[in-house]
C-alpha cells in the first residue's frame, strides 16, 4: 500500500474521530499537565473504538509536545510507576502455570507480564506520524535519564518495541547522490557525526564523485529521514590518514581500477534510536551492493577513529603499559608536536604498540573491550588490520586519539567465525602485524624512545 494513502487513511479516521471525543481542558498551569496526559493514556488503554482511539491518540502525542522538559520528566514518571503489569493478572496467571505446567498456561504468565506500557505505545503509534514522535518521544527521555536512572524501565519497552519496528526487514536501503531531495541532504549534513561536513560543496565532493559512494537506511513511517548512513570511499589501496580522502583538491580514482572501498564514516541519525542495532546490516548490505557494481573491488575496510585512546592512556594503571602511557602523556603536553619531526617520529613510534595494547589487552569492568568503536565493528565481525598512528591529526583527533586512527577488514569469509568469537569468548580477531606490535609494549616502554617535551 502507498504509504501516502495509507497516512491521509489515518488521518481521515482520526478526523472522524475528534467529533465524538470529549477531552477536559487542557490545564492552564504545568504542574496538572502531565497528570492530565497521564489520565488521558489510561483512557486510551481502555477504550475501545478505532476511530476515537486514533483521534486520541494524536491529541496525546500533540499535548506532549507542548510539555516543559520538568513536565516530560514527570510523565514518564508517571508512565514508570503507574503502567507497569497487572499484578493481579500476574499473579492469577503463574497461579496456572504452577497449576498446571502447560504451554497456554505458560503463554498467560507471558502476556499478562508484559506491561501496559507498551501496550499504550501501540495504540499511541496508530495516530498519523505517530512513530516519528514516539521517536522523539525517546529521545526526550534519554535526556531524563541522566537525572532520574529510575526511568530505564521505561527505556527498556521503548527498546523492545523499537526493535521489532525498525526490525530489519521493514528498512529500505538508499543511494544518497547529488540528485536526492534536498530534504534529505540537508539532514546528511546535520547527520555528520564523525567527519564535519564543511557545506554543500563538501557534501557534493563526498557524495557526487566518481570514487566516493554515500548509503543510508529508511524506514517506511519515517519519510525522508535517515536512519544511519555510511560514506565509502573507493581507493586503490586501505588508506592510513582521513585528511586526503577529504581533501578539497584531490585525485580521483577511476571505479574500475579502485580495489579497495573504505568506510572512513558511520553516523547514526537518530537519539531516540540508540541502542536499536542497524549498522552491522547497513555495512553487510552495502559491501554486497558495491561486490554487485564493481565486482573487482576485493578488499573491503574502515578507516576509523579511536574515541577512547587518550582517555585510557591519560588514566592508564596497567603495569605493562603505564611506562608508555606516561612517556606519550609527557611527549603530547609540547601541542605542536605533529609537526617537530623527530617528536612525531617517536610518537609515531610508541603509539603503534601502545594502541594495539589497547585494543587486545586492556578491559573495562565488565571484561568489555573498552573503545565503543571497536565493540561495534569487531561485534560485526571485521579483524582489526592495521594501526595508523597520525591518522587524523586534527584537533578532535588528536584530543581523543593522539591522531590514532585504525582499519578494520570485513573479510566475507571470516566475518561469522570471527564476529563468534568475539562474542562468545572476547577474541579479538586482528593482524599479524597488530598482535605483533601489542607485544613490544614492555620493551617500548624501556627503550625511552620519546624525547622530552621542548628537546
């Protein structure tokens, strides 16, 4: 069905609907105004007419809309303590169960455990526009959160929904090229999370070129918005710095003598999406429709920054690698050591095995690997390749990685096996070459290779 008719659908229904709802007042003072909407979500669950439910719907989600961030925050209070299971249709339920042992018994405890929370969100979701909202609608309560970790029940249906929704058989993948709306790539530019896009002439270079290619993910309920969206730069070979692939004035390489494509930036679009996995299927996807169009690419990468590099080394208590660690915090207090030659050489030098300790050693308190990045794409079953020291010296990535950037290689044949092991025993899949340099780090740390700051 055409996603435009079935939107004016709902919108006639819920037309139809307004004329035999009575809503109160709106209350003029902030303090009632979340206890209203709440009063009037619990009439939505026990209602029963489509037309009115609809209509009602959509004046929940537009009065939210009209909250103070004070009152949002007490809503979904509200929403946590007051539409949670019903415990007495719990409790009757395992009552059964234990009765019983069946299967329908079973399928009761199931059903009657769930809260109405969510049951609420899926007659919210009927009103025209209304996954867009819910989308925001998360969002909103992320950023309540911070203040109030009680909410995570909340958060918690907002994900279980969410990921049936955006499951992701209903995404759309798209080319993103200087012909797409305008909409859209405005939003691309907005989007940009990991490399700022300096304007329209930046975006063009980026999307518009010969040897660059730009795809993103769509959902049918959200129109002209991008879910996550990846830029892929076709080169001759794995690149080791970001610079020149965003260089104005460059040399282009002719797809078909390109042998590698290079994802050099992810950027997810969405707040109130964070936690809904799409970027494993969006890289999978888009490695099989580059293999379609230019078969003779044979070496699919990343180039990827580092965000948790100079946070672990400028906190770093690890025995074997605190030497170093502290011998690159000395050398990086001279700022303008990029640029001294025999500085960045050491640098240079003792940041390779510093970096690969990092990713194959270190641990957070849960035995995670620490850098977000990594999990993502070693989750995803890519091998850490190489370790690119002055990968990004710009100020973000030298303030986050010491200029540390790093490829990781989705070998098609390796990606299963290797996205396993990480998952099930915490094996990083990597190089010779990095496995090689993690384990000169106590002989790095001893060699004091670094100069002092100002030699």
């Amino acid at each position: 069905m055409d996603t435009a008719f079935f939107s004016d659908l709902l919108a006639s229904i819920a037309e139809r609907g307004r004329s035999v709802l009575k809503l109160s007042p709106w209350p003029r003072d902030a303090e009632n105004r979340a206890a209203s909407l709440a009063d009037m979500c619990r009439a939505l669950l026990s209602g029963r007419g489509e037309a009115s439910g609809v209509a009602l719907a959509g004046e929940i989600l537009g009065r939210y809309r009209t909250l103070g961030d004070d009152d949002k925050a007490a809503f979904f209070r509200a929403l946590a303590e007051d539409f949670g299971p019903d415990r007495d249709r719990v409790e009757n339920a395992f009552a059964r169960w234990s009765a019983t042992g069946g299967e329908a018994a079973a399928a009761d405890v199931h059903y009657a455990s769930e809260p109405r929370r969510q049951e609420l969100f899926r007659r919210l979701n009927r009103a025209p526009g209304a996954t867009a909202a819910l989308v925001a609608m998360r969002a909103d309560l992320i950023e309540a959160m911070r203040a109030d970790r009680g909410l995570s029940v909340l958060d918690r249906d907002f994900l279980h929904l969410f990921g049936s929704w955006f499951n992701r058989g209903f995404l759309v993948l798209r080319r993103i090229d200087w012909s797409s709306p305008a909409a859209i790539l405005e939003k691309i530019i907005r989007y940009e999370a990991v490399h700022a896009i300096g304007g329209w002439d930046d975006l063009r270079r980026r999307i518009d070129s010969v040897d660059r290619r730009c795809y993103a993910f769509f959902h049918p309920a959200l129109v002209d918005e991008p879910l996550i969206f990846v830029e892929v730069a076709l080169t001759l070979t794995p690149p080791a710095a970001i610079a020149p692939l965003l260089a104005e004035r460059r040399a282009h390489v002719a797809p078909d003598k390109a042998r590698a494509a290079t994802f050099y930036s992810i950027s997810n679009c969405q707040q109130g999406l964070s936690g809904v996995s799409f970027g494993n299927f969006l890289i999978k996807q888009v490695v099989e429709e580059i293999r379609r169009e230019l078969p003779r690419i044979e070496t699919f990468v990343t180039l990827s920054p580092v965000p948790g590099l100079r946070a672990w080394v400028d906190a770093c208590d690890d025995p074997a690698a605190e030497a170093l660690a502290a011998a690159v915090r000395d050398a990086a207090l001279d700022e303008d050591w990029p640029t001294k030659p025999d500085e960045e050489a050491a640098m240079r030098k003792a940041l390779e095995p510093l970096a690969a300790y990092y990713f194959l050693r270190a641990r957070r308190n849960d035995g995670r690997v620490v850098d977000p990045v990594a999990r993502f794409h070693l989750g995803n079953g890519a091998r850490l390749e190489r370790i690119n020291p002055m990968g990004d010296l710009s100020d973000k990535g030298l303030a986050e990685s010491f200029g540390v950037m790093v490829n990781y290689q989705y070998d098609l044949g390796e990606i299963e096996r290797n996205h396993e092991a990480f998952a099930n025993q915490g094996v990083v899949a990597a190089s010779s070459a990095v496995k090689k340099a993690a384990a000169g780090v106590k002989a790095r740390a001893t060699a004091a290779a670094l100069p002092a700051p100002g030699d």
